[in-house]
C-alpha cells in the first residue's frame, strides 16, 4: 500500500479567494477524523488571494476514493465549484521526506 500525494490549483473568480478557501479549510476540519487523510493544507499564492493551493497526501488510494464517494452529491462541494474559475489537479509520487 503506498501513500497518494496530490496538488490541487484552483483559480477563483476574482475576489472570491478568500470565500473558497474557507470552504476548503472547513473541508480540511472534516478531515481531522479521517484516518487515511494525512495531510490536507490549504494555501493562497502569495500576492495572489484568488489563487488556492490545496496539497494532500493519503494512506493509500483507497482511502482517497472512498472519501471522494462520501463527497459525491454533497452540496459543499457544488459550492465550491461554482467559486473556482479554473483548476487543476497534479497528481505526483511520494518519495518521502519528512511530515
């Protein structure tokens, strides 16, 4: 079983930042009792408040699907997507590190 690490971008419609990155930071509260959620921090680029950096790291990817079908229909979510104008999702392979 190897962890998924993630990098999400999202560009919110301007001056809708800050609104979607308290959805997201709502959403990494949530987390706190998933046990195969290890990471979950929500950043704005510096400079950039519309620009939302969210990066993850997961047990396995079962952990991550089965949380995604939890979300499936939330009307959150639905929120947070009509906030975002663009995004982007990078999926990456953990090497290590520390954390």
């Amino acid at each position: 079983m190897s962890r998924v690490a993630r990098y999400a971008k999202l560009v919110a419609h301007p001056g809708r930042g800050r609104e979607l990155a308290g959805f997201l930071l709502t959403a990494a509260a949530d987390l706190a009792d998933e046990p195969g959620c290890q990471l979950y921090l929500v950043n704005h680029q510096a400079g950039e408040p519309d620009l939302i950096w969210v990066t993850e790291i997961w047990r396995s990817q079962a952990d991550l699907d089965a949380s995604i079908e939890r979300l499936r229909g939330n009307e959150d979510v639905a929120a947070v997507m009509a906030l975002v104008r663009e995004s982007e999702m990078v999926e990456l392979e953990l090497l290590g590190g520390k954390g």
